[in-house]
C-alpha cells in the first residue's frame, strides 16, 4: 500500500484538448482554426472530470511523492480552466485533502498543498463557500507560517496563500486585522536584521520575510483608510532600512511597498509630508544608478528598472502605466495597487493568468472588468488574420526595424539630426 502509484499528471496536452473549444480561442483570436475537426466538448468535459476526480482520490494516497504528483496536478488543472460546478461539489473534500497534506506532509507537499488552496479560493471566488474554506484552512496556514520548525519553503509558501485567500474572501473586519497581524510578525523581524548577531539565519529567513511583506502589502490594499493611516505610521519610516539588504527580493519588495505606502498615503491626505524625503530619495536613486561590480548585470538592470519607478512614484508621484493584453480586451495598470494586485495573482495563476481574466467573475470584479466578454466562432473568424498576411506583416516590420537601425549604427551618419 505505501508503494507510490503511477500518477499521470495532469499535462500541457490535456489542458490544449480540454481547453481547445472553451478558452484558446478566446485568448487568441488567430488559434481559431477553420477547417478543423469539431471537438466532442460534452465528452472531453467528462474525460477531464474523469481525471480529476482520480487526481483528487490520490490525494489521500500513503505515498507522499504519489500525494504531491496529485496535487500538482490539480493546480496545473485549476491554473489552466474554470471549473465553478466541479469544484462547488467538491470543495469540502478538496478542503479536507488540502489541510491534511499541509498539516502532515513535508516541506514540498505542504508548498503544493498551499498553491492549490488559492487556486481553490480563485475558483470560488468571493462567497459563503470560499469563507467556509478559509475557516477550515485559515488556522492551518497562520500555525505553520508562525512554527519556527517548519521549512522555510513551506512557511513561505503558506504566507502567500494565506494573504490571497484572506484577501478574496475575508468580509471579517477583524479577520482581516488578524491575518495581517500574523503576517506582520514575520516580516518586522526582517527590521532587526543588521543587529542580528546570527547573519546566517537572518539570510535564510529572507525569503520568507519578502513573502510574508508583500501578502501584507495585498491586504492593506482592501483596509479601511484609517487603518491604512496607522499602518503608514508605523511602518514607513522602518521599511527603508529594507533598501540595504544583500537580497535583491527584499531590496525590491520594499521598494515597491514603499511607494504602495506613498500612494495611499497622498490618497488619504493631499499634502501628506514626510520628514526623511531626502534621505529617502537619495537612497532610492543610489539604487536606481546601482554600478556595483560585485552584482550580477540580470540583478542590477532589474534593480535599476524598479528603482527608476520607485523613484518617480515617490519623488513625482508619477507612475509608468503598462498595459496587459488577454485575447481581444486590454488591461491598463495605472497605480501602484493595481500592480502589487496583479502581480501576486499572476504568481499564483502563472500562464494562466490571461484566462482567468477573461474568464473568472472574481478576478475581472477586481480589476473592474465587467463580465466575461463572450466571442462566438462567426466573430473570432473575422478576426483572424490569415498566416499569408501576418508574414507580410513581419516581414515589413523586420526591414523598417534594420534599416532604422543600420542608420543609427552608421558612423558616417550625421550625429546632429538626432537631436
């Protein structure tokens, strides 16, 4: 009985065969295909049931490597498809799976068991259900985020699924407080970092403190203002102290929240001053022009780039707006909130992020959306571009790209017109 099953995990081929006729040609218009055989969506909807109902049973396997095969495959599947009405029927054995493996596993299969948490509260949204779920699942996670005997990868990960699950189903004001609270216990001791005597130690925490930052960051978000003002207050003159650790994550995550904090801190109050501004901003553009030899060039140039923008949003109160395409719709993120939002659900969703957003009533209610955008076989049609065009396309683009540069590279150029 302990020997570990053959697990067939759910793979990139049953999500292409399962998704072919639901969502790839909503995420792209030219994947419709016209000519092709017609997709049996009754039987491959059954097929797909059929496998993940076996991925759930497993779940409960004797064999911890056949239990973790399971529920990766579960997330691949719960990342890559919207799956409401199975999983509303299932949920409250998916929940007791889920706490069994966080609270007996090892470190891996706890970090799996945590990612597919989320996904299920991303798959209910926010209802009656996904609070039942948190409150099954809520202390679990607070319990091995705060045990110091834990694996760090384990308590990492419990961190970030308790601030997403917190965040989409939490009307509990006092909820809310507490799950922060436990959050900002963790992170705050990343503070004493410079007079810990123990350096090892407080390197290896790091990883876990960033996590644990920016959940906390995700629930401030969705705070009452004057909760925001007394979190301000107390954390803003601490984080720079963030700014010259040895881990460019840390470095990064509280550069961002920084300026989250400034955001939110010029929303509640107009003429919001702070004291250090100039320490502050010389800190920050020090980063922001970082040449130190000892760093990686991927470190610094990812380095500088966030800086740039810290910089800009702190000083100018200015932000570089970016925008995410998903099928025929287009999301532009304009503000710091928006993009702290984006970025931990898009950690958890991974490729499948643009589906959720076109799909998932929670996630475009978030981003203010609207409802799902529903395209029939007749519209993608017509906007498909035909393979012949699209290479004419490219084609053109390429010869304006080199000759645009052969003239730029030219030393017998003259240097004045481009300026």
């Amino acid at each position: 009985g302990g020997q570990p099953r053959n697990v067939q995990p759910f793979s990139d081929e049953d999500a292409s065969i399962e998704t072919m006729s639901h969502c790839s040609g909503f995420s792209d218009p030219a994947s419709f295909t016209e000519d092709g055989p017609e997709v049996d969506e009754e039987a491959t909807q059954e097929d797909l049931e059929y496998k993940l109902k076996g991925f759930i049973d497993l779940t409960l396997d004797k064999s911890a490597k056949t239990r973790q095969a399971a529920l990766e495959s579960l997330k691949s599947a719960f990342s890559s498809k919207i799956l409401y009405e199975f999983i509303m029927e299932r949920r409250m054995t998916l929940t007791d799976s889920i706490e069994r493996c966080i609270k007996k596993g090892k470190s891996d299969e706890q970090c799996a068991a945590a990612g597919l948490a989320c996904l299920l509260c991303v798959q209910m949204g926010s209802g009656i259900e996904s609070e039942e779920i948190f409150k099954t699942l809520g202390p679990v996670l607070k319990k091995i985020v705060c045990d110091g005997t834990a694996s760090i990868q384990a308590r990492q990960a419990c961190a970030t699924c308790l601030g997403i699950c917190c965040f989409i189903v939490t009307d509990d004001i006092t909820e809310l407080y507490s799950t922060m609270e436990c959050l900002e216990n963790i992170f705050t001791k990343a503070y004493q970092r410079d007079r810990d005597t123990n350096g090892v130690s407080s390197t290896h925490n790091t990883v876990l403190h960033v996590s644990a930052l920016l959940a906390w960051t995700l629930l401030l978000t969705i705070c009452p203002m004057n909760e925001v003002k007394k979190k301000i207050e107390m954390h803003l003159h601490k984080l720079p102290s963030l700014l010259s650790c040895d881990d460019l994550n840390m470095r990064i995550a509280a550069g961002e929240t920084l300026a989250l904090l400034f955001e939110l801190a010029r929303e509640t109050d107009a003429d919001f001053f702070y004291e250090d501004m100039d320490l502050l901003t010389e800190k920050l553009r020090a980063l922001a022009t970082d040449g130190n030899k000892h760093r990686a060039k991927v470190d610094k140039r990812k380095q500088r780039s966030v800086f740039r923008d810290v910089l800009r949003a702190v000083e100018e109160r200015d932000f570089p707006t970016e925008m995410v395409k998903f099928g025929p719709e287009r999301m532009y993120i304009d503000c710091w909130v928006k993009k702290q939002t984006y970025e931990m659900f898009k950690e958890i969703l991974g490729s499948g992020m643009q589906y959720h957003l076109q799909s998932n009533d929670f996630l475009r209610n978030v981003f203010e959306l609207g409802p799902p955008v529903m395209l029939d076989a007749a519209t993608l049609k017509t906007m498909k571009i035909s393979r012949f065009e699209r290479h004419l396309y490219n084609s053109a683009a390429f010869k304006a790209r080199t000759k645009a540069r052969s003239k730029c590279r030219d030393k017998r150029a003259d240097v004045g017109e481009f300026f």
